[in-house]
C-alpha cells in the first residue's frame, strides 16, 4: 500500500495529535528499519496503521475482543491496551492489510511480547521514541536505540512497568513477560 493511501486511511481515525504522533512513529520506524535491517515498507506501513483503533468506542472494542476470542484478560485491564489487538483486527478488516507481520507489530505494540520480531520491536520502539514523546528518560532510550535495539527496548519496558507502578496502575502479565524475555538475553 503507498504511504497517502494508508495515511488517508487513517487521518479520519484520529485526532490532529495522534496524527502528528503517527506520522513521528512512521518516521521513527523507517531510521529503525534502515539501521537494524528490517523491511522499511513494512515498518512505514505497520506505523502508520498502529494507533488506528485509539479512539474507538470501549463498548466497540469490548464487543471485538469478546467476540474474536482474543486474550479475555485483556479486559480486567486498563481499557488503553485493547486498541492494539483491535488495532490488528480493523486494521486487516476495514483497510485490506493482510500481512501478518505487520499486523502482528500494531498487535503487540503496547504489550509486547515474548519472542518479538525485530519488526514488532520497531514499531514499539518507534512509538515509544519518535519526536514528538517528552518524558522522562525517553532521551536517553532514543540514544540507546541507535547503538542498540534490544537494550533500548528493555529499557522502554522498563520504563513503562515503573511508570504504571509509580501511578498505582495494574500491570498487564504480557508487558511482565516481554521484559522477563528481553532481560534474559545474553544471560543463558
Ligand atoms: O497508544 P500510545 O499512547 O501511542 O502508546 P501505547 O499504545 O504504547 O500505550 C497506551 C497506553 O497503555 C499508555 O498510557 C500506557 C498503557 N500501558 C502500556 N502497557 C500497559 C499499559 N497499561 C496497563 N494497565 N498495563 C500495561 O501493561
Ligand atoms: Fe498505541
Ligand atoms: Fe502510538
């Protein structure tokens, strides 16, 4: 699919913001892509579908998880982790992307996973770095994506545990088990 196609497709999904935000994490993604050798097409395509879901109706989203069978636990947790899997599913449904590697990087764009392809990784990376995101210690990780991915993505997650921790938030075990996966590389 070319980039105006898919960025047409997407625009009326989102608001100017999240917008914006895609278009840095489609940018982000193809730097990615090109520095640690991952299909570019497929990073720009995958980025610029993985936040179509964002503003979906719960109730909508709630239906789609219910009725797909996807991970019902997703639903005893915090509603912002369900766009990603129902991302997947519209994004395949309503704009025609069938590849699944693709479709897989905007599923598990928010939890993770253990076993990630380097694709699914960018597009996390990418979402959590692109340049728009101004908190903190998202400079050092973006420094840290440059030399190298798997250390950046650890300490993304990382990150994201702490944060929701520091907020009282639940954690999603899948978010628990892409770090547990990612921190034992090296170690065996
Ligand atoms: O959609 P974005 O805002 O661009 O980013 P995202 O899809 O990575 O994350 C969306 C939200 O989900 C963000 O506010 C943090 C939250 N989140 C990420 N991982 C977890 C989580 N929330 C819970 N409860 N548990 C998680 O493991
Ligand atoms: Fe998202
Ligand atoms: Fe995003």
């Amino acid at each position: 699919m070319e980039r105006e196609t898919a960025l047409n497709l997407v625009k009326p999904q989102l608001t100017e913001h999240r917008y914006q935000h895609t278009l840095g994490v489609m940018e982000t993604a193809i730097t990615l892509a090109k520095r640690y050798g991952a299909d570019e097409k497929k990073a720009e395509i995958a980025a610029i579908f993985h936040d179509y879901a964002k503003f979906r109706p719960k109730e909508e989203m709630k239906a789609i998880i219910t009725e797909q069978n996807f991970p019902q636990d997703l639903l005893d947790f915090n509603a912002e982790l369900w766009h990603a899997p129902v991302g997947a599913y519209l994004v395949e449904k309503e704009a025609g992307v069938t590849d699944q590697e693709v479709l897989n990087a905007i599923r598990y764009h928010t939890s993770g996973r253990p076993g990630m392809t380097l694709l699914e990784k960018i597009v996390y990376l990418a979402d959590y770095i692109e340049p728009g995101r101004h908190f903190p210690g998202v400079e050092e990780v973006r420094q840290m994506a440059e030399e190298d991915l798997d250390q950046a993505l650890i300490k993304a997650v990382q990150n994201t545990i702490m944060f929701l921790m520091r907020k009282n938030q639940q954690v999603y075990p899948e978010t628990f088990h892409t770090y547990n996966d990612l921190i034992k590389i090296g170690k065996e």
